[in-house]
C-alpha cells in the first residue's frame, strides 16, 4: 500500500504490515520497515508477474525473465551495502543484519540484475561505494564513463 507519509489505516483483518511503500524527497519511491527486523529473518515473501520484459521497477528472476507488479519488492533502493537480499529462488527479501523500524531498506542492484533498466549515479554513501551502478553483466556506459572521470576516480568493480 502506497502512502505519502507512510502511515496506514490498518484493516483489523488484515495481519499487520511490515513494509510500507513511501515517497522521499531525495529518493522518491522507497521501502521503510515498519518493525524491527533481526538478521537473516525473512522479511517479505513476494510474487508478481514473470515475463521476459525489463522495465524501471522490475527485478530479475533468471536470465530473460523479470518480476513486476510485486507490492514492495519493485521499489526497494539499492545501496553498496545493502541491509537486504533478495532469495530469488524462495521469493523472499531477507535481512543482511538488524533493521530497525522506520530504516530505509535496501539491496544491491547488480547482486539480482544482469543489465539494469537504467545506469545510474549512486551515492550511498557505503566506504566502498561504486558511484556508477551498472548491472553484474554489462559494461559501464559512456555517460557513467564522463561521469566518473569528472569526479576524479577510478571505476570500482562490481
């Protein structure tokens, strides 16, 4: 469930939500916990439609196969080191340390995606930031070549 401001209305039904998809200023669409998260707990179990097509919000599964139209996992951020992983063969987001509620979850792109939709700047902030990301399997592009080399460094791996 989308909310602007993260907060829900909760329907007393329903088992009580751990994600919440949110709009930041910085970041725009993101993830938040809404709990506390303990190391290697599964946080998520998700599904979507597979398809061959990649696209902004799309994750991929295998080669030439992408999942869409999950509720949160579509719109986690990336990081350097990232607090999460995805288990692609169970479905399930799982957390890489401890999580606290409100924290901004995360996952490395390049650890689930051969090519991305989209090459980007990061700035994650992590002592080993990459500041290009790339997919694991495709070269960097001419814009994060320029990029790069206007800020003055060499290109991290993968």
């Amino acid at each position: 469930m989308f909310s602007s401001s993260c907060k829900f209305v909760p329907d007393p039904a329903a088992p009580a939500p751990l994600l919440a998809v949110c709009r930041d200023a910085a970041l725009g669409l993101c993830v938040r916990a809404l709990h506390d998260c303990a190391p290697g707990s599964v946080i998520e179990s998700f599904d979507g439609d597979i398809g061959p097509r990649v696209s902004q919000h799309s994750l991929q599964v295998r080669p030439g196969r992408h999942i869409a139209g999950t509720r949160h996992i579509g719109y986690l951020s990336h990081a350097c080191d990232p607090n999460c992983r995805l288990d692609m063969t169970r479905f399930e987001l799982v957390a890489l340390r401890a999580i606290a509620a409100g924290e901004l979850l995360s996952i490395d792109y390049a650890a689930t995606e051969d090519r991305l939709y989209a090459q980007f700047a990061c700035a994650c902030g992590a002592p080993g930031c990459r500041r290009w990301i790339t997919g694991r399997d495709e070269a960097i592009s001419p814009v994060g070549a320029r990029f790069l080399a206007a800020q003055g460094g060499a290109v991290a791996p993968v």
